[in-house]
C-alpha cells in the first residue's frame, strides 16, 4: 500500500475541521492548525468542534498543532479552508515555510477583496513552483464531517496535481472528481453566494417556490455568461462547482449566505443578520468583486446587482425584487445561450 502523504489543513472552522476529519479517517497524516491555540486545545481535548460542528466526534487520528511553522514544516501538501479575505495574508504567511514542491491546495470560496482576483491567481503571484488545486462543489461541512454522501471537485492546471489531492478526499462516502478549470471551478464556488442571498430573500419575503425556481435558473444564466466572458468552460459551471453548489447553497438552510437572505427579507438589518449567523458570511464582499467584473466585461447581471444594492442598504429587498419584475420583456437567450440577455 501506497503511504499517504503528510497533510497540513491551514483553518479550524467548520470546513477546515471536517476536511481534516475525512482526510484523517482516509488514514491520511493529518495535522489541523487554528489561528486560536485554546480553541484548537479545546477541541483536541473534546475531540470536538463544538462551536461549528457540535455533536460530531473527530477521529483520534486526526493531530492538532498550534503553532503555524510546525504545522506546515515537510507537509507535502498544505490545504487552506481561511475566508477570502484572509486568504493573501495566509499565502504571505506559509510561503517561506512550505517544503520545496510542496504542493498548496484551498477550499476557499471567493475573490480577493478589492481587486476582484481569483485565488488561483494571487496563489500563482505569490508562490510560484508549487503545484496548485482548489477544491470546491456543493458540501455543508456538517454533513461530510458526519459521513454523509457528498461530491467535490478539484482543479489544477496540473492534472497529476488535482489527481494527487483528490485521492486525499476520496472516500466510502465522499466522491472526489476532478477537473482542469481553476477559474471556472472559483467563479462557481465564489458567485453561488451571491445568488443563494437572493433565493434567501425571496424565501424570507414567502414568495414561494416559482420565485425560487427562477431565480436559481436565471441566475445560473448570470454566472454562464460571466463564466464565459472571462475564459471558462461552461462545462465547470454546469457541474459541481457551479450548478451543484448553486442548488444547494439556495435551498439548504445549512448555508450561510442564504440564511443572511432569509433574515433580510424577514426584514432584520444586515449587521443583525450577519451578528445572528456568527460567521464570515461571502456574500457580503463577492457581490462587490461580481459586479466589478460585471462592469469589465459590460454585462448586465440583474439578480446580482440587485443583491448587491441590497447588502449596501441601497434598496430594500421589496424594492430590488419591484426593479427585477419591472424589467422589460425579452426572449430568455435574445443572443444564443451565452448572450448579454
């Protein structure tokens, strides 16, 4: 038997510590760091995250390092699960710590803030020479640190790469599939977010259940046509990263980013919503990084421009589904599949 290569998962929240659970169940060495050493002490202690994944039991062989350098030291492969904000501060923090042609995998959804970048590519920027993979698709942390069934998806532009981490996660219930398109595999994980705060609010507001249905299909035709302008295969956005982790980010109530709509359309303020769920929430900073794309590429995204007024306080949620319903009629691909409809 093949011995497993030593993992170091960079992130002890709720996905990070379910990643490490699969990894070391799949007899993977595995090393968990949190950027908080008494939570991280707690939950060796507990063999429980009790704050993000109360009640599920971690394996003893999962083993937890405090401290960032030993974490890392001959890991041969370093995953991140950080929120997209943190996620350049933590490449600036492992880079002069990782073993030579160690290889830098993330399950992290979302833009760099401010720039509108893909992770992929502050990844390429920053740490150059080392094999590079995403992981992404539709997985609530709960359920695949419970044993649940679940799919994913990893992409590298090195097929050995995406093949080498995705034999990591591959296990009895966890289905790990693999894929060349970093772009369009991030784009998927990080404009899903946006579109499940719409479903949110359509739900929150008791719309019904034909309101839902449209919006995740138009809203899937926002996140083609976007795809499409910047470079990626539709085929990505049609499979787990995109369309997979779409349907379940805007119906399941496990998701951050729909619950945040939900509240909204309730009628609770976004501080309060985002203060009640208690954790990062993306939506919030890749509404901005979708519509600057948006703008770049000069296409019209209503649903995710109206979700963007909406976190901004710039239109009720009553108000942005009004300027939605008042849009002119049109053929729903006026310009083939992937036209500015």
């Amino acid at each position: 038997m093949t011995q497993q290569p030593t993992l170091a998962v960079l992130g002890a929240g709720s996905w990070g510590t379910a990643l490490a659970a699969l990894t070391a169940r799949n007899g993977v060495p595995t090393r968990l760091w949190g950027r908080d050493p008494e939570a991280l002490e707690a939950i060796a202690a507990a063999r429980c995250n009790q704050r993000y994944l109360p009640g599920i039991v971690l394996p003893e062989a999962l083993a937890y390092q405090p401290n960032l350098a030993d974490a890392v030291r001959d890991a041969e492969v370093v995953l991140l699960v950080v929120p997209s904000h943190a996620f350049a501060a933590m490449l600036d923090d492992v880079a002069p710590l990782l073993a030579p042609g160690a290889t830098l995998a993330w399950a992290t959804k979302g833009f760099e803030p401010g720039t509108g970048r893909f992770l992929h590519e502050l990844v390429a920027q920053r740490l150059p020479g080392h094999p590079a993979a995403v992981i992404t698709g539709p997985s609530f942390a709960k359920e695949v640190a419970a044993g649940l069934p679940s799919a994913v998806t990893v992409h590298s532009e090195d097929a050995a790469c995406a093949q080498r981490v995705a034999n990591l996660l591959h296990a009895p219930n966890l289905r790990a599939y693999t894929g060349g398109d970093m772009l369009g595999a991030e784009l998927g994980g990080a404009m899903k977010n946006v579109l499940a705060v719409a479903t949110g609010i359509a739900d929150g507001m008791a719309l019904g259940l034909n309101a839902r249905a449209g919006l995740i299909t138009r809203g899937m035709n926002e996140m083609l046509r976007l795809g499409v302008a910047l470079g990626a295969r539709p085929e990505t956005l049609i499979g787990l990263s995109g369309l997979g982790d779409l349907v379940l980010t805007c119906t399941g109530d496990l998701s951050r980013n729909r619950r945040l709509g939900l509240a909204l359309g309730k009628g609770v303020a976004i501080d309060e919503a985002v203060r009640q769920i208690g954790q990062v929430v993306e939506s919030v900073l890749a509404a901005d990084e979708v519509a600057r794309l948006a703008d770049q590429h000069a296409l019209d995204l209503p649903i995710s421009a109206s979700v963007r007024a909406v976190l901004h306080g710039e239109v009720t949620p009553a108000e942005g589904l009004k300027m939605l319903m008042a849009r002119e009629q049109k053929p729903e691909y006026p310009h083939g599949l992937f036209g500015n409809a």
